[in-house]
C-alpha cells in the first residue's frame, strides 16, 4: 500500500500496517478527571478546566498514564480540552504530547510533527512550533484573501499520517482579538442525510498545501524540511496526501476543510466543487457547532485539541504561541463505526425520515 492510498478496516480488527492503530476499538473514560473542576464549553464541543488543575503536575502524579490517556479520551469525545492558569513548559508540551497519543493507542512509529518551516536549530527545538502572525502581517498583505472563512483548516491533513492531538500556549496576544474558533466534524457528518453519507462513505479526497509552503518557504528564506516529520512515512516536499472524506476517529466524521481539501477523488471537478462547497457549508454556516475561546496569557493558558478544524479572528496584530503537535495514525474509514450522536444515546436528525 503507497503513502498516499487510504485504508478500510472493520471495527475490532487488529492492524499490523505501517502507520495504522494497534485497534480501532474506541476507548471508553473512567472518569478520573472529574475529580477536577470542569464545565462544557457548548453542548457539544469543548471542555474548561480551572487552574485547579496543572498539567505540569499531572505528568508527575503517579498514576499519571492512568489520567493522562483518561484525559485523551475526554479530549475526543469533546474536541477540544481548555486549562486556566498553566505553567506549561514547552518541554512539558512535547512529554505530554507524546503521551496523549501513545496511551490513547496511536502506532508506534509516530512521534511528535515537524513543522515544514521550522527553522533549523530553533531555540525551542524541532518539535515545537512558534505560531506568530509578524510574518503574515509583513507579507502577503496584497496577496491574502479578506476572507477569513478560507483559514478554516485541520493540522497537519496533508500528510500522510496527519496529527492526533495539537497542545498550544498563547504568550503574546493582542489588547483585544486573537480568539481562537473550532468545528466539529462528528457533528457535521450527523447532519447528513443517510443517501447522501453512503455516497461520501469510501471516498477519498486530495488535501494538498504544496503552492502554499513552497511560496512561504521562499519568502522567509527557509529551506522545506524533507526529512521525517514525525512519522516514517511524513518526508519529501510533496506536502500533499489522499484521506477518506469519511474518517473514523472512534466515531464517523466528515474530513474536509475548506483551507487544504483540494478535489473529490473520483468525481468530475464539477461534482467535486459543489459537494465540498457544501460540506465546507455545513462547518461555516452551522454556529451551534462551533467554539471560540478567548485567551487570557496573564493566566498562562493552554489547550489540547483532537485534531480540531480552528481559525482565528486576528489581523495585522501581533499572536505568538507555542505549539507542539502529535502525529496520529493513517487516516481510514470503518463501515462499523458509529456515529457520534447514535454512539452518545442523542437523537439524530434523520431518525423520524
């Protein structure tokens, strides 16, 4: 199987291919978290824990694996995890990163991602990226599009193996702005109709940011990392990859965003253009199924998403973060899977159909 072909697997089955799960069981929470103060962001998206909670502290607790893949399964089922009053290190980050992915079952090989535009010997390492807008705000100020809806993305998708779980830390922020929005792709395959999902259930897609880094690589003067960025299989400067429109992370989700997804593979330009106009539809026009979180870097906050669709609402102002990311599995679909509202006992919006 090439780096590029995507997977279909039954629930239950042990996976021996590179880059893919040991199982494709979902874990289910003991709820050890809920020893600690937290409350939900929306109904069905995002998780906020206060500062009674220090994550430094829980990579020390001794039954730390314990909490922490109890954590990675919180993190899932909520999309996107939020903590007050952190003092995070970055070393921190890359421990916990790490963790996350493997206790929650994500294959040997994959560590923790390389940004393409790292640049070499930065101060704090490979492994963690400085997200800041002082580049954006000096370049491609005639060449950006106004339109922030085209931002809406999903870490790392044009990799082979994208990420799993995405830690970051806001330390600069501007006097006003720089929130931070998530979609939830669980909840946009739910609002599909039944025809409609089967058609899309064993597609793939192209998710492709090649014109995108190349043109930033040059402007900035760095030079594309080509070498292993995270997984065996992540290398090369191609930065494009096929996934499922349909992936299964435990539950069934639309794969899509409206940043990388490029074409439908298999359908006619046409076809391709209008059905992902609606998905991307589904994400943008759909508000209850979306977040937006406030930063606050006098309190040190961070945040640990499950590879989450974010954009931000900042321009010309200065952000600046650290950011680590998991690497996850290969994308795939499983006919087995359900999805998020049938497996959490809500009612569908099909059901009476």
């Amino acid at each position: 199987m090439s780096a590029n072909q995507t997977q279909t697997i039954s629930s239950g089955n042990v996976v021996s291919m590179l880059a893919a799960r040991a199982s494709t069981v979902p874990l289910r929470r003991n709820n050890l978290m809920d020893q600690y103060t937290h409350l939900a962001v929306t109904p069905g998206m995002g998780e906020e824990f206060s500062g009674e909670l220090q994550l430094s502290e829980l990579l020390k607790a001794p039954n730390a694996d314990t909490l922490i893949q109890d954590l990675a399964v919180l993190i899932s089922e909520r999309g996107v995890a939020f903590f007050r009053g952190q003092d995070l290190s970055a070393e921190d980050m890359k421990v916990l990163g790490q963790k996350l992915g493997k206790l929650s079952g994500k294959p040997a090989e994959s560590g923790l991602h390389i940004h393409h535009l790292t640049e070499e010997n930065s101060p704090k390492g490979d492994q963690v990226h400085i997200v800041t807008s002082t580049r954006r705000v000096d370049r491609y100020r005639g060449d950006s599009s106004r339109l922030h809806s085209l931002k809406w993305h999903s870490d790392s998708c044009y990799e082979p193996v994208p990420s799993d779980y995405t830690l970051l830390k806001i330390h600069t922020l501007p006097a006003s702005g720089g929130d931070t929005l998530w979609a939830n792709g669980y909840e946009v395959y739910s609002r599909l109709s039944p025809p409609l999902a089967r058609m899309l259930e064993g597609l793939n897609a192209l998710h492709d940011v090649r014109s995108h880094y190349t043109k930033a690589g040059e402007d900035f003067g760095n030079t594309l990392r080509t070498g292993e960025r995270g997984h065996p299989l992540n290398t090369g400067q191609d930065l494009c990859a096929i996934h499922p429109v349909i992936r299964v992370t435990g539950w069934k989700a639309v794969f899509v965003n409206k940043g990388v997804t490029k074409r439908i593979i298999g359908l006619s330009k046409d076809e391709s253009d209008a059905i992902l106009d609606y998905l991307n539809k589904l994400f943008l026009e759909n508000h209850d199924l979306q977040l937006r979180f406030k930063w606050n870097v006098d309190n040190g906050e961070g945040l640990l998403a499950d590879d989450p669709l974010p954009t931000s609402d900042y321009e010309d102002q200065l952000r600046v973060g650290d950011r680590v990311v998991g690497v996850g599995e290969k994308p795939y679909y499983d006919p087995n899977a359900k999805d998020r509202r049938r497996a959490l006992g809500l009612p569908g919006f099909f059901d009476d159909n």
